[in-house]
C-alpha cells in the first residue's frame, strides 16, 4: 500500500464521518457544541489530505493523525461528559446558563434549540455518536500513521530503484 492509498483512505474517513455528521443534522439531530468541536480536527484532516497528496513527505501525515487524535480525544470527552464521568463545559451542560434567552424565546416554535452537551440524541449499541466519532477516528489515527511510516517505504524504495 502506497503512501497515497493511506492518506485518501484516512482524509477520506474524515469526510465520510463528517458527512454522517451532516446527515443526521438533515435528519432532526442537531449538534451541540462539543459536536461542532469536533468537526474542525475533521476539516483539518481533510485539508491536510489534500496537501500530502500534492506534496508527499511524513510531516503531513503526522499531522493528519494529530488531527485525527484531537477529534478523537473530543469525542471522548464529550462521551465522559454524557455518561456524568466527569462535568463538561457550562455552557451546553444541565448546569449552563441562558443567559440571554427570554421566556419567550424559550417557548416559541420558531425560537432558538438549546442542544445540551450532557444528553445522549443517539446511540447505537450503547455508544453515542460522540463515542462513535472517537472510536472511527482513533482507527483513522492508525491509517494516518501507515502514511507516514509508508512514506519513509517509498522512499527508501524509489532510491534503490535509482541507485
């Protein structure tokens, strides 16, 4: 397997976790804002991708799987935060504050969704979507790092092709 093959592979999951994530916002499930952090690493990953696709070398890589690694630790955090393992952000917890927020925009239809960070909207064999994000991205950290070790391997191959 290439250095390529892995970094399509890896930036691929990236997109393909962040199309899920997109899919089941369209579906009625919005994110909160743990959720959004952990779309960023996502983007990045993808952008990296890009990147090491047209310029090649390891230190590309290495950053795609801290990208990958960063998602993955949010996720799980966000996880500990919705089994009560430990307190999240005030902001989008049961304790947060709404400040800002009348009675009425609570109540109306139309008014703003507060999506809490400590409540599970869905899971699948136990694990929430935080869970499955951190679980799918620590898998991604692995192809990440393939790409990197493959990079030295094409390398090393390429010049004893030449020598």
């Amino acid at each position: 397997m290439t250095q390529k093959f892995w970094v399509v592979l890896s930036a691929g999951g990236s997109a393909a976790l962040l199309a899920g994530a997109y899919m089941f916002q369209l579906l009625g499930y919005p994110p909160c804002a743990m959720c959004l952090w952990q779309r960023w690493p996502h983007f990045a990953a993808i952008l990296i991708g890009v990147l090491a696709i047209k310029f090649g070398g390891r230190f590309l890589p290495a950053l795609g799987a801290l990208a990958a690694a960063t998602t993955g630790a949010i996720g799980v955090f966000h996880t500990g935060v919705e089994r009560g393992f430990w307190e999240g952000p005030s902001t989008c917890t049961g304790g947060g504050s709404l400040d800002g927020l009348s009675g009425a925009d609570l109540l109306t239809i139309t008014g703003p969704r507060v999506v809490m960070c400590d409540q599970v909207s869905w899971e699948l064999f136990t694990l929430s979507m935080a869970s499955w994000n951190a679980l799918f991205s620590f898998v991604l950290v692995v192809g990440w790092i393939l790409a990197v070790r493959t990079s030295g391997a094409s390398t090393a191959a390429g010049s004893s092709r030449n020598g």
